[in-house]
C-alpha cells in the first residue's frame, strides 16, 4: 500500500514589542535572568492582567496578511497544564473563539504555486525558560534544571495551518514564506536561534487517495528550516517503516536529534480536553471593531508578493529577479534605494544578485553588515556604463568596497585601474601582440576568427585587465584585417 503524508504546522511567533502581554515589563532577549519580571508575569496572588494594544495591533498586521477573517470578538482562556516554566500553573491563550480563521499562504516549491490553509491565529502569552544541566541541554539526562522568567509573558502569536502540506519540502517553503512576510510586517526579528520564532510539526500517513488522515504525531519546537525539513523526513520515513510492517502509529510527542539524527518519543499527544480550557475572568473579550482593523490595514507595509509583481510591471524585471530581490524586506530596500540613484533596474538588479549576494553568501554576512551603501553601488555601476572602468574590475573594486566602505572613485584612483580606451595607447600595444605572435596573425588571416580572443587576452594582460575591450576588439579587427 502506497502513503502519502500529511503535515500541518503550529508556529510561534515572539511579538517585537517594548513590554510583554499582560504587564509592563520589558521584553529582551537574553540579559541577566530573573531581573524582567514583576508580580503579574511571576503569578503573584491578586496580581491581575492587562492586555498590550501594540500586541493586539501586531496580531491584527498577522491576520490580514494571512488573509484572515477577523470575527469580531475573541475570548482569552487559561490554558491549564503543570510545568515549572508555567508560574500561573496554566497560560493565557486562546481557544474556540481564536482572534482570526480561515486565512491562506501561498508558496513556490519546484515552480509550483500551491495554497496552505490557515486554521486561526490567535494571541497568547509565552512560557519561562527552563535551562537543563547537562550536555544534551534536555530534561532526560540532566543533573538539574534552572528557571529563567524573563521571557515569561512575552506576547506570542500561534499561527495553525490546515493538513495540507504533503512533503517536508513544501514545509519547509512555507516556514521560509511566512517568516519573509513576518519580517515584512516588522512585527517580529523571527530570530529562529533565539527562539522568536519557533515551529511544531503534526505529520501522519494516509492511503494514497484515502479521506480519513492517519494517526498523528508532533515534532516540537523545530528551530531552524533545515531542522525541520530533516525531521519531517525522519519522522515520516519512521512512519512508513511501521505501517509497512503491519504496526500502529501512536499519537504521541517526539523529539529528533540534529546530532544523531533518532527520532524518539517525549510524551503521549494530549487531546484539547486535556488542558480544561475555560474562559480568563480576569480579562475581558477581545473586540476588534471595524474602524481599529481598517486602521491598522491602512498603516500595513507591501507585501512580497505585492512587491514582487510591482518589480515585474512597473520595472520590467523577469520574474526571478523579482522573486529573489523581494526575498528579504532588507535586500528589497537596499535594491529600491540603489534604484533612486542609478535607473537601470535590470543592471542593478544582476549586480544587486550577483555580485552583493555573492559575497554575502562568501563571507556569512547579512545586508545589515554590509559597508558598501546603496548610493556608493550607483556610483561605481555608472562608472562602469560611463567606459571609466571595465566590468571586471568593476567586480574587483566592488570586493574593496565590501571590505573597506570606500568610494569607487578612491579605490580607482588609488590604485590606477582607470580603463584605458586612448586609442594611440592601445595601438601600441595591439602592435606589439602581432608582433610577437605572426602565427596566430596567420591563423586569423586565414579564416580562424576567434583567435581575436587571443590577441584581446594578450592586450588585456599587458593593461592588468584595464584596457577598454570593445576598443581593443574593433582595433585588432581593423589591424589584423590589414
């Protein structure tokens, strides 16, 4: 019997706010532990919650972007289930009245363009941090556990998609779309290293062509795209083994090792009863009015997707030029306001993919390291159109700039490498690689055209790459016909 898997995702996305959900303390990644808290986030008796606006408008930023319906009023719950990193003994969250339903995403894999469903998206608080002594860095092994509350009550926004992703691959494009239109939104650094954003799997088989899904289980706190993907494979090739044996897959929590690659189990899969859910009665419903979400529709940035296909209309970009320069909201603005110095968007835009992408990928920057300005990459592209350089030193200087945040003109100048195209210099070097090469002239004269490319490869040696070669190229034709 033929399977085919069946993945939904539950992300979660750590809010770039000041303070956290439901108190005034800053929300900061790592500093000192235990020193961002106060009696609301550390569960004091009669300490009593109160919703963070900005949160609630970041939420709202997250559900139009989906595309999501926005009912209208929603309802805290506690969320009840004992663990030390839980002060409350249950979180605040949300359950059968989510803040926004039935959105979509969608997302290129291979060329393909398909839809991902989205259940909800709702608001939440975030756990404490629990740091375990030992060398896995997991609870099973270790000599003792530590606490850190900083993190306690940082406003988290879970987005659940519907089981319609059917391969790790596709899971992957899709954490890889959402965090890009995340950081569009700038609701979130989506920093996946420091947990801001963070992504449980629920994966089961099926019968090819089958309706009713397998029996599922869920990968946790999947923290990077390669990670994820590499899980899902394991954990689905894992599947397939035991069904083709003839076992049962159990509804449980796993846990995959980077390291080792093993999937292995962590706890049974607990059901939505499990947590008694029951209304917050220390906050009122959520009520999102018409007038509160066209206002924050009217403050929402361009979107990828929107951006992408502006590139390709107004610009005359192909679109994968399009589709790699939208890739990133930074790359997208480095791109635009190079742009406003230098007109010719499909030049810039090779140059902006090529050679900036190149070195970045090379040296394991990002754009917000780069030293070379937009404006400094006009300057040296019209001096490479102006025939003041060739490309390939173009290239060269462009490398210096990466490295020292000069000028084109100071590194040109500097370090004399101005394109020669006087044509009496040229001559005289042209002469001198006929001279010393009457084979090759006889070669040309008797009809093998491109040893031209001889003759432009000796010039070009002699000028250390800085002759103009269409000068050279149209004055060795004339010559060599001669």
């Amino acid at each position: 019997m033929k399977y085919e898997p069946v993945i939904g995702l539950e992300i979660h996305v750590e809010l770039s706010t000041r303070s956290k959900m439901f108190c005034g303390c800053r929300v900061e990644f790592g500093g000192e532990p235990n020193t961002r808290t106060c009696p609301v986030c550390l569960a004091h008796p009669g300490a009593l919650p109160v919703m963070n606006r900005q949160a609630i408008r970041y939420l709202t930023r997250i559900a139009l972007a989906l595309d999501c319906e926005i009912p209208g009023k929603s309802i805290f719950h506690r969320k009840n289930y004992f663990y030390p990193d839980l002060p409350k003994g249950y979180q605040i969250s949300q359950y059968d009245q989510p803040f926004a339903i039935e959105g979509e995403l969608h997302v290129g894999v291979e060329g393909e363009i398909f839809r991902v469903g989205i259940e909800r998206v709702h608001q939440e608080e975030d756990t404490a941090k629990n740091i375990h002594a030992g060398e896995s860095g997991r609870i099973a092994g270790s000599l003792y556990s530590l606490i850190d509350f900083n993190r306690s009550g940082t406003p988290l926004v879970e987005i659940v998609t519907k089981p319609e992703i059917h391969s790790p691959q596709a899971a992957r494009a899709f954490l890889n779309k959402l965090k890009n239109t995340l950081l569009y939104l700038d609701v979130s650094d989506c920093n996946m290293e420091e947990g801001s954003l963070r992504c449980d799997a629920n994966v089961s088989l099926k019968p090819v062509g089958a309706e009713e899904l397998g029996v599922k289980t869920e990968l946790k706190n999947m923290n990077s795209f390669k990670h994820l993907e590499k899980g899902l494979t394991q954990e689905i090739a894992r599947q397939m083994a035991l069904l083709e044996e003839g076992g049962k897959v159990v509804q449980q929590t796993v846990h995959f090792d980077v390291a080792s690659g093993e999937i292995s189990p962590l706890r049974s899969k607990e059901f939505a009863h499990d947590y008694r859910y029951f209304p917050e009665p220390d906050l009122v419903p959520l009520v999102a009015s018409a007038e509160f979400v066209d206002e924050v529709r009217a403050e929402m940035p361009e979107l990828p997707e929107a951006r992408s296909r502006r590139y390709m209309e107004t610009l005359g970009l192909p679109e994968y030029d399009a589709e790699v320069l939208t890739s990133s909201r930074n790359l997208a603005d480095y791109y635009e306001e190079s742009l406003g110095h230098y007109q010719d968007a499909k030049a810039l835009s090779n140059w902006v993919m090529g050679e900036l992408l190149g070195y970045l990928n090379a040296t394991g920057q990002e754009l917000s390291d780069l030293k070379v300005k937009p404006g400094q990459l006009a300057a040296l592209l019209k001096m490479v159109d102006s025939g003041g350089i060739n490309a390939k030193t173009g290239k060269e200087v462009f490398a210096e700039m990466c490295d020292t945040g000069k000028d084109p003109s100071a590194i040109v100048e500097a370090g004399g490498l101005a394109q020669i195209s006087d044509q009496s210099e040229l001559e005289a070097l042209i002469d001198k690689a006929i001279a010393d090469n009457p084979g090759q002239v006889e070669q040309y004269r008797g009809g093998k055209q491109q040893v031209v490319g001889f003759f432009v490869g000796q010039v070009m040696k002699a000028t250390q790459g800085r002759a103009n070669p269409q000068a050279v190229n149209e004055l060795l034709r004339k010559k060599l016909s001669g």
